[in-house]
C-alpha cells in the first residue's frame, strides 16, 4: 500500500475517534432535564430508604399530694405493682401535708403511719395530677384523749413541786408555764411521760429556749427525743368564744401528783394574749395544753392568774395564755441558722433567768400567799354560815323555854355541831376546796427567798408579813372545829376576825408582786 494510501486511512480514523467523544457529551443542564435530590427525612433510612421507628416521648410525671389529720405521721408511697415503696416522707412541724412525683400511668398505693396505727387506700393509676385525702381518724373519743396523754408529761421540781407541759413542734421540744420552771438550776427539772404507768419515761437536763415570767410561758428544750410513738402538738388556731376544748394535765391534790387526766370545758373569754376557761381548772394542770375539740391544735397554755379582789371567793377563775406565745418562741430559735447562734440564745435566756431567780420565786410565793389564803377564808367563812343555820334551825325547833333554859339548849347546841357536824362539813369544803391550794411547797420556796441576797429587802419584809397572816388564816381552817378553835370568839366575832386576816394578806402579798413583777 502507498504510503499516502496509509496516512489518509490514519486521518479518516482519527475524525471517527474524534465524532464518538463529540456524541458522548451531555448535554448542558437545562430546567427540562435537571432532577432534584430527595429532601432530608429523619424517619426515612438514608440506606434502605425505609422507614425508621419514630422515638417514644419521654414518659410525663404528675404530682400526688396527700393531705392527712395528724402532725409528725409518716406518708409513703408505693408502687402497687413491684410492691415498692417509690418515696416517703415524715411530716414536720405544722405539714398536714406531702407532695410526691409519680410517672404516669403508675399504680400507686398510698400509706399514712403514725402512733401505732395505719391507713391505706387501695390502687390508683396516676393519669394526672391528683390530690389524695387519708386520715388516722384519732381526734375523736378515746382515741384523742390517749393520743393527747402521749405529748403531755409531768414537770416536777426539786423542790416537791409539780404541774404539767407538753411537746410541741418536734419530740425534743417542751412547753410549759413559766412558774413551773421553779429551780436555780433549770436542768434539775425532770419530765415525766406516761407517770406511774408501765411505759413511764423520764427526762431531765432540759435548757431554757424562752422565759416569760408576765406571760407564763416557757419552752426547754431537751437533750434527746422522746420516743416516736409520742404524739406533739401545733399552734394553728386561736381561741373563740363558745369553742369546745380539752385540757390535759396532772390535776393533784395534797401535794400529790394525780394520773394524767383530759377534761373538756368551753372558752368563756377572749383577750389578748389570753383567755378564760368556764370551769375552774386545779393547779397541777399549769403548763398543761388546751387544745381544740376535734383538732390537734393547741390554741393555749394553762396557767395562773391572780385576780385583785377583796372578795375571796372571785379567785377561781382559771385562765390560759395563748399558745402564739410558744410558737412565736420556737419559731424564733429555730430560724437560728447555725447549731452555734441556738446554742448562745439558750445561754442568754439561761443567764437572764438565773440572775432574776430570786425576784421570780419571791413573785410566786406571794402568788400562793394570795390565792391559798383566799381558800383558806373560803373555808373558814364556809362553815360560819353553816355554823349559824345550823343554830337558826335549831332555835326554830325549841318550844317556848325560859331564857335560862334556851340559854342552856344553845350551848348545847354548840358543843353537839362543834363535835358532830362541823368536822364533817370541814371535811366536805375541804376536799372541795384543798384541789385550789398552791402553796404545798410554800415554806422552802420562801426560804430560798430569804436566802437569796439578790431579792430586795423590803420585797422581803413584805412577803414575811403576808407569810403571817397566811399561817394565820391556814390554822383558823384548820382548827375551827375544834372545841376551842374559835378562841372564844362568836361566830360575828371569827368572822371579823378572818376577813381582817385576808385582808392584810392581801395587801402585803401585793406590796410583793407589784415589786417583783416581770420588767
């Protein structure tokens, strides 16, 4: 072949190669032939292209709130299913109430403990926020009495003294009557819950947190807790004319402490900071709680109130301070907010209270003066009216006698209610009236007065003179009915004599209080 043959073949080929590319090029994009890419789709498999489970929402919680009756229970939470308990909670202070989170759709069980005794209601699924009401149900009857038995205890002094109190807020707390608190040493006090029962307890070494001698209040705080089975109280309410309550406390009577004892009365007279109760309550139940009928509210505190009046028989009123006094008291110390800011306030109001110690058993030994020779000439006055309807009868019944003779029969008459009748009307005023007397422990109160250099010496001669007529008007009670217990006096002539016994008793034992009163 030519060699021009060949290179015209080698040509003719090159433009074949050259219109093969030419075709294989794409086209310009154009809007006719572009495709766009599929859009982003988070449930779609990029991969596989088929769907994905789309994720579950979080599962939503509700809140239970569970409201029950009685301070210091314990309310659980379980899951009625796996039988476990989901949350728990011990009411404090004044909650009557606990909230709780639950998942949804849980079956729940809810649970209220306290003082040996439990409640439950039956499964619920929580679908929402709910609200559950479940009660001990012990604020009535017997229950009520035994469950406030459980938080009042006995105080008793060194010196024989005694009256009552209570605990409030917590198991370490207790409150009581400021002249309760009658000892130098604040820790010699003792406690005593459940007294001469198989479960009696007793505490002591206690610390002053307040002292209001004018108030008559005070509240210690102990070392420890009592035991959880001892129910506390709490100042949620305030006391209205008419409202039904329950006193609790150790009545006593000759010195002697009684087993704890509840009474119901009314409120007869609100004041402030006080009020009056409509039966005469006995001095052992100083310090002791009132509290609301049906309620675990206590709204006062018992206590002791002279009331200035030449006439004796208007000192039975028994009164009680409000119990805002203790709360505001306790409510104060624990706002503290370190262990160290409670400890010196407990420090000062210790301080205080040593220093002015003698001024406040000079106070309350006049107090006893007063009000225990009232009782006295109660008794006294008592029987001279007996005495003389006695004779006025007996005189109404003679038939017509010479003077003589009438004289003869009355003299008699005399020796015959001397020996016969007065003893046992002595002994009926007595046993109605001896529950009033205060003074069981008056002699070494008054010692410790004349003892104490702090107390003023004129504040010391004038309680001196009222202890006088007071042991006065104590022996005219006690020895009337005998043959010679009058002194020879007639019966105008006792009468006269023991008013005027009263009387100086009186003015000397206020000479006394108004010294001493609470500055």
């Amino acid at each position: 072949m030519k060699i021009e043959t060949i290179i015209i073949l080698i040509l003719f080929l090159g433009i074949l190669s050259g219109c093969d590319k030419i075709g294989s090029q794409e086209a310009p994009p154009t809007v006719e032939n572009t495709v766009s890419p599929p859009a982003y789709n988070p449930y779609i498999d990029p991969q596989t292209g088929l769907p994905i489970q789309a994720p579950k929402p979080p599962a939503k919680d509700y809140e239970l709130t569970v409201t029950t009756d009685i301070y210091g229970t314990t309310i659980r939470v379980k899951d009625a299913v796996k039988e476990e308990v989901i949350d728990s909670k011990e009411l404090t202070r004044g909650d009557l109430e606990a909230k709780f989170t639950i998942p949804t759709n849980t079956d729940y069980i809810v649970e209220v403990e306290g003082y040996g005794n439990l409640q439950q209601i039956d499964s619920q699924k929580m679908e929402d926020d709910q609200t559950v009401e479940l009660k001990l149900d012990l604020l009535f009857g017997s229950d009520f009495r035994e469950l406030l038995k459980s938080a009042t205890c006995l105080v008793q002094m060194p010196d024989g003294g005694f009256g009552s109190g209570f605990l409030y807020g917590d198991r370490q707390t207790i409150v009581t009557a400021a002249h309760c608190v009658a000892a130098k040493n604040v820790g010699d006090l003792t406690y005593t819950f459940f007294p001469d029962e198989d479960r009696e307890v007793t505490f002591k070494d206690a610390r002053l947190m307040f002292y209001d001698q004018k108030q008559d209040v005070a509240v210690l705080r102990l070392p420890e807790p009592v035991p959880a089975d001892h129910y506390w109280l709490w100042s949620a309410g305030t006391a209205t004319n008419g409202a039904d309550v329950m006193v609790m406390g150790n009545p006593g009577r000759n010195g002697e402490y009684d087993p704890m004892y509840a009474r119901t009365c009314k409120v007869a007279d609100v004041r402030p900071d006080e009020f009056r109760l409509d039966v005469e309550i006995y001095p052992g139940y100083s310090g002791g709680p009132v509290v609301l009928e049906g309620t675990s509210e206590v709204i006062g505190i018992v206590s002791y109130k002279i009331i200035r009046s030449t006439d004796y028989q208007q000192l039975g009123y028994s009164f009680a301070r409000s119990g805002d006094i203790a709360a505001d008291a306790y409510e104060q110390w624990n706002s503290l907010a370190t262990s160290d800011l409670q400890e010196r306030s407990i420090e000062r109001v210790e301080e205080r209270y040593s220093r002015e110690f003698g001024r406040h058993l000079a106070n309350s030994t006049a107090a006893a003066y007063y009000g225990d020779s009232a009782v006295y000439t109660l008794i006294c006055m008592s029987l001279t009216n007996d005495y003389r309807m006695y004779m006025i009868k007996k005189i109404a019944s003679l038939p017509p006698l010479t003077l003589s003779q009438r004289n003869l029969v009355m003299r008699n008459a005399h020796k015959e209610y001397i020996k016969d009748v007065a003893p046992e009307i002595a002994e009926k005023v007595r046993e109605r009236v001896s529950p009033k007397l205060r003074g069981t422990n008056v002699d070494k109160d008054h010692e410790l007065v004349m003892a104490d250099e702090s107390v003023n010496e004129v504040v010391k001669k004038s309680l001196v003179k009222a202890r006088e007529g007071y042991l006065e008007l104590k022996e005219a009670a006690e020895t009337i009915v005998k043959q010679d217990g009058g002194k020879d006096r007639s019966a105008d002539e006792f009468e006269k004599y023991v008013v005027d016994l009263w009387s100086d008793v009186r003015f000397h034992s206020e000479e006394v209080l108004d010294s001493t009163a609470s500055r």
